[in-house]
C-alpha cells in the first residue's frame, strides 16, 4: 500500500510513544472533524461528518531501539477525499514534533 502514513521515531518505545502522542493530541487539540481512539497499539482517526472515514497507525518495535509507525488502513469516504490533506499534514505535525522521520 502506497501511502504518506510510515515514520520512524527513534529513541522511544512504542509505549513511550504512544504517551507522547496523547500529550501532543491533548495540547495541540484536534480538528474538529477528526476523532481519535487507541485499539492497543494502532491509533485509529476517524472522521464521521459527510461521510465516515478511518485511518489506522500501527505502533511496531523497528530495528536499532526505534518505533515504526506505520498506516494499516485507509478507508476514505468520497466526499473526504479533498480533507485528505489535511488529516496527512495534522499526523506529519504530530510526528513532527516526536522527532520521527519519513519511513
């Protein structure tokens, strides 16, 4: 699958970066069409207004004490197809700010 959603966050469990991610989501806020919730280690973004989309981030131990975030689902509805952007550019934000980079 072709996608923007695969990082590497070096450093940091999966755990560890699970809890960074939730104080990021916390301070930061969320945009008001996006909605976020934990299955274990995937973090999964949802947007049901127009429509209902998902986004799945899995937590994976990586190579050399890194945590691979990687998109195991993407399930956009067609009239969300334009807000894609938008929710890739809030994740690279978040990722961003976690010091991750581009897998």
């Amino acid at each position: 699958m072709a996608n923007a959603f695969n990082w590497k966050v070096p450093n940091k469990s999966a755990d560890e970066v699970k809890t960074a991610v939730e104080g990021l989501l916390k301070s930061k806020g969320l945009p008001s069409f996006a909605d976020v919730t934990w299955q274990g280690q995937e973090m999964c973004v949802r947007i049901d207004k127009g429509g209902k989309s998902e986004f799945r981030l899995a937590l994976q131990p990586g190579a050399g004490g890194t945590t691979d975030v990687v998109e195991v689902k993407r399930d956009v509805a067609f009239l969300h197809k334009p807000f894609v952007s938008k929710v890739e550019s809030f994740v690279g934000e978040i990722m961003g700010a976690l010091g991750a980079t581009k897998a």
